[in-house]
C-alpha cells in the first residue's frame, strides 16, 4: 500500500490555484484546513442535521440525515486517501460541503423544485442540488464583510461541483472564464480527491440505505441475501460467528462490506495510477478517471444500487412520503412566487430567489412553512 506522504499528483494547498476573493495566508493552517472549517462553521451545514436522505425527519431519531450522511463521506474518503497519499483536507471538505446544496425532503424535494423553477423560468437552468451547493459557498452564505460566500479555493470548489449539465456548465463559464464549469466543456477531469469523494458518496449512502431500510422494516435481511454483493458478506459473517442475528448480524455485514469496498478501491486505484503514471495533477485532469472500483466490484455495487431502487426507494410508503413532499414543495413555491415574503431578497431574480429560499429549507421548517400558508397538515 501507499505511504501517507501526499504523492505528486495529489493536490497541495500550496499550489491551489487559490480564492476568488485574494486572501492573506493563515499563521497555523493551510488554505484546505480553512475550506473545511469555514465549512463546518456555515449555516447550510448547521441545517444539514434536519435535511433526510430517504427517511423524513419525523420519522425516526436514528435514519441518516444529510449531516451524517456528509460525516460518513468524509471519514471513508480521509481513510482512502491518507493510503494514496492524496490531501486528506481537501477531501474532507469536498466531503462535508457537497450536500449543503441539497433541499428538504431528498431527491423528491429536489425533483420538485427544478420541476417548479423550469415552470415559471424556462431559461434559468433549473435546479441542480450540485450546483446548488457550489451556489451556497460561492453567494449565498453571508458571514464576511468583503465578499458573498465562503470565498473557498478552486480545488474544492471544483470536488463540491460534481455533475453540471452543459447548458449549467455554460453558463459558469460565461461568469468565471476558465473556472469550475470549464472541465464539463472540455470533458476533462476532476482532481482526485474529487474523484475519491464521488465514490466514497457512494459508497457510503449504498451502506448506510441498506442499514436504514432493514431499521425501518422496509428491507429484510432475506430479501437482501438475493443481492450477490451484500450475501456474500452476510455469509462471511455467519460463518466467523453462527449464532449471530437481528442487528449485529447486519451491522457485521455491513461492516466487512464497506472494508472490502475500501480495499477494493485501493487495489484498482493504485493499479490505475501505475498504468497511467501521472506525474502532477494536471496530469490527472487529463487522464480518464482513475479512483475507481474494480470492474467486478462496480458490476455488483451497481447490483445493490439497483435493488434499493426497486426495493427500498419504490416501495409504496416511501413514494407515499415522497408524494407528499412533493406536494409541500410545490404549494410553498407558487405560495412564494406569487407574493415572496418580505425577508426575501430577490435581486431581480424571483424564480431563483424562491428557489434558493426554498432549497435552504430544513424539513420540519418546510412542512411548518407549509401549515401555515395553507393551512393543512400533509405529516402527521
């Protein structure tokens, strides 16, 4: 295995192609270490804690929320990348910021909200939850005097925008020459540590979906077995100990699953750095993508995406949830656009001002936002 030494083509603060806004250098932390805490000290991330995944807030003290959610991103990727010698900062920001974007009530929320935005303002882009997290550190946070935003580096700018449309990417290079948006024009890639967090997301909400379904009674542990990637692992388990049941078996299971997925991730990315030999980061950008699966583990990871897709994300109670949450995203849109509250600085721009305000939403504050306009309670 690799050295915890950070490897030419890791990214060095030292050599970050630096802030929007110049800044002078802090005494006692690198630019990375400042991304990562001036992260943690925003308000969006604060909000994380009442942002769900799959499960709404009101339904469970022990589901994953979107802040537990960022936690655990940033612990796998940090684990993976002191071992390949990538910049365990940078990625731990990336890690903690790439959901602050994210609205209440999951996709469902965020699908609605596009659906709504596209509506009223056809040329505005929709909504993109990754770019919408770019939005927040770059404008929408508001805790310096000198500037809008965070003011964060270009390298973590960068891992925070993981998907961008064309048209989305267009229009960040028409305000940014040359910034976060060129690289979906010219169809190069990201840094590694980008790279690294994109499947340490991955990785993670596979994980932890499968620990939330089985909590909520929606997923069994013989309705998981059919899964080649998670049976495998559930038989290691049971074989090390038979008597083993009920949650300690899942969470052995889940356990020697994440570590095989990590160790896999180790095997196939040191093996794609030494084919490709990139000797700078640049060279990386250049190159295809190199953290990655191995092919077998990508065909099963894909095996388990697809079977909490059919099983867990459309299972009838959580589209019943999600319908309703669709519901309260839409009334509170048309409810704002026609009259946006007093509070809401638009800029001109109302559509994406609603939006933005809306996106910044914690669940329960959404559904009390809700009862309050219309007078109807779609949550028990």
């Amino acid at each position: 295995m690799r050295t915890a030494m950070l490897q030419p083509y890791a990214c060095s603060s030292a050599s970050s192609r630096g802030r929007r806004h110049a800044e002078p250098q802090a005494p006692t932390r690198s630019d990375f270490q400042r991304d990562r805490d001036r992260i943690v000290h925003s308000t969006a991330f604060r909000r994380l804690v009442y942002k769900t995944q799959v499960f709404l807030n009101h339904e469970g003290d022990l589901f994953r929320t979107r802040l537990t959610h960022s936690l655990e991103v940033a612990q796998l990727g940090r684990s993976i990348a002191r071992t390949l010698g990538l910049n365990e900062d940078l990625v731990e920001a990336i890690a903690l910021a790439h959901d602050l974007g994210h609205t209440p009530f999951g996709h469902a929320g965020q699908d609605a909200l596009n659906e709504c935005l596209l509506a009223v303002a056809p040329d505005s882009g929709g909504f993109e939850h990754n770019l919408q997290s770019l939005r927040v550190v770059d404008k929408l946070e508001e805790r310096y005097p000198e500037h809008d935003g965070l003011n964060l580096c270009f390298e973590t700018r960068e891992g925070i925008l993981k998907h961008c449309s064309a048209a989305n990417a267009r229009r960040l290079e028409a305000r940014e020459p040359g910034g976060v948006g060129r690289r979906f024009l010219e169809r190069t890639q990201p840094s590694l540590e980008a790279q690294l967090c994109n499947l340490a997301d991955e990785i993670a909400y596979n994980a932890h979906d499968v620990d939330d379904g089985v909590r909520s009674g929606l997923l069994s542990l013989e309705q998981l077995e059919e899964v080649p990637l998670f049976r495998r692992f559930l038989h290691e388990a049971l074989h090390r100990h038979p008597a083993l049941k009920g949650r300690r078996l899942l969470f052995e299971s889940i356990r020697r699953m994440l570590s095989e997925q990590v160790y896999d991730v180790l095997r196939a990315t040191g093996g794609a750095l030494d084919t490709a030999g990139p000797a700078s980061v640049e060279d990386v950008r250049q190159s295809r993508a190199l953290v990655a699966f191995s092919a077998d583990m990508a065909a099963e990871s894909v095996g388990l995406k697809r079977f909490l897709r059919d099983n867990l994300y459309r299972h009838p109670q959580v589209e019943d949830t999600t319908g309703r949450a669709k519901v309260v995203i839409r009334e509170l849109f048309a409810a704002y656009h026609a009259e946006p509250p007093a509070a809401l600085s638009t800029g001109g721009d109302v559509p994406r001002s609603v939006a933005d305000y809306i996106a910044g939403m914690t669940d329960r504050f959404a559904l009390r936002e809700h009862e309050r306009l219309t007078g109807r309670r779609l949550f028990d």
